[in-house]
C-alpha cells in the first residue's frame, strides 16, 4: 500500500514538473544553465556563511569569557575595565550576526531556486523522455501497419479468383473460395495430384462445384463421417 501510494506520489510529482517546464517556454539547454548557476551559487554562498558561522563562534566564545570575567570581579576599578570589554565583545558579537542573518536568507533563497531549477530540469528530462517514447511507439507502429499492409497484401496475392486464376504458392497458403463460391456451372475447380514414386506421375482433372460435392457425399456415406 505504502509502495503504491509512493509511486502514485512521483508520477504526479513528474507530470507537475513537466507541465512547469512545458509553461515556461525554454529550451532543455536553458533550464540545465540556469539550474547549474544556481548550484554554484548556492556552494559559494555556502562557503561565506560557513566562514562566517567559524567567525560568530570564535566571537561568541570571547564574549562569553569577558562576561565570566566580569561577573566574577569584585573591584569596582577592574570592574568597568571587564565591562568595557565585554560591551566590545558583545559589539563584535553583533555585528558578525547582522553580517550572517542577510547571507543564511540569501541561501535558503538559492537553495529553493537550486530546487526550482532541478525539478524543472527533471521535468524537462521527462519530457524528453516522453518524446523518445512516443517517437518510439510512432516507429513500432509504422512497422506493424507495414507488416499488416505486407501480410494483407501477401494474403491478397494468394487469392484465386475467376479473373487471376494462376497462383504458385503452398496448397495451404492459396485461397480459393471465390471459386468454390461462384454458382455458374460454366466455372470448374481443377485439382491436379503428383505421384512421386518409382516412376513420376502426374494426374489432373477438372471437376465442378456439383461434382465436387458429390464426391465428398459419397465418402460421407462410405466411411460414416
């Protein structure tokens, strides 16, 4: 169950990035470019808060040392000595956070355009993907109505009719039911049987529907079938 509503979850999750690449008109090539420069974006700007995280501990350190240091002097003097330079510390403190805060929004920021730009990359892919298949199936297609087309027109060839009587094929492969099924008595079906024995012989003869006919009620009646 869990599967089935996990793949449900990423085909909708595929048509709905498809669809957003289909809306904006761009080619494949654009979309990986702009979804690379965001990626690198993202690393630099990675970079810088990483450096400035490192920077915001080592201040935060210091400040937390300078307000130890003052809490536990008792000389009045020494006092205001430590309180000045905890008001440094905490100053230093300050100003590397108002410097983080604007750089952490601006990555989360790229971060969800990297994301934006991703997806839609895979959309495009599927996209692709879709095309391939379809061009694909359009192929296979073809060839299966060239096949049809082939065989039908192999079928059409092995048809014996009144007016295209001379067919060469397997006794099994010719048709020639528009024969049997003309009512002229003008008309004969002629069958011809070779005997390859000792000596070679070769026997035709011509016989019509009614003769035919005949013939077959006659080995009915004789052999019970």
């Amino acid at each position: 169950m869990f599967d089935a509503r996990r793949q449900e979850f990423f085909i909708s999750n595929s048509l709905k990035w498809m669809r957003e690449f289909e809306s904006l008109n761009l080619i494949g090539a654009d979309i990986t470019r702009r979804a690379e420069k965001a990626v690198d974006t993202v690393k630099a700007l990675e970079g810088d808060v990483q450096k400035i995280r490192r920077q915001l501990s080592a201040k935060t350190s210091s400040q937390s040392h300078a307000s130890r240091q003052f809490k536990s002097e008792r000389e009045p003097s020494i006092r205001r000595e430590k309180y000045q330079v905890l008001k440094e510390a905490r100053k230093a403190t300050r100003a590397i956070r108002e410097e983080l805060i604007p750089k952490e929004a601006a990555l989360r920021a790229t971060r969800a355009e990297s994301y934006y730009w991703n997806n839609v990359l895979k959309g495009a892919r599927a996209k692709e993907k879709e095309k391939e298949e379809g061009k694909k199936k359009e192929k296979e297609k073809e060839k299966t109505e060239k096949g049809k087309g082939k065989e039908k027109k192999d079928k059409e060839e092995n048809v014996v009719s009144w007016k295209r009587s001379a067919v060469e094929d397997a006794t099994e492969n010719i048709d020639i039911s528009k024969l049997i099924k003309s009512e002229s008595k003008k008309h004969q079906v002629v069958f011809s049987g070779t005997d390859y024995g000792i000596s070679k012989m070769s026997e035709t003869c011509a016989l019509t529907r009614d003769e035919i006919g005949a013939h077959i009620n006659r080995y009915k009646v004789l052999f019970g079938e």
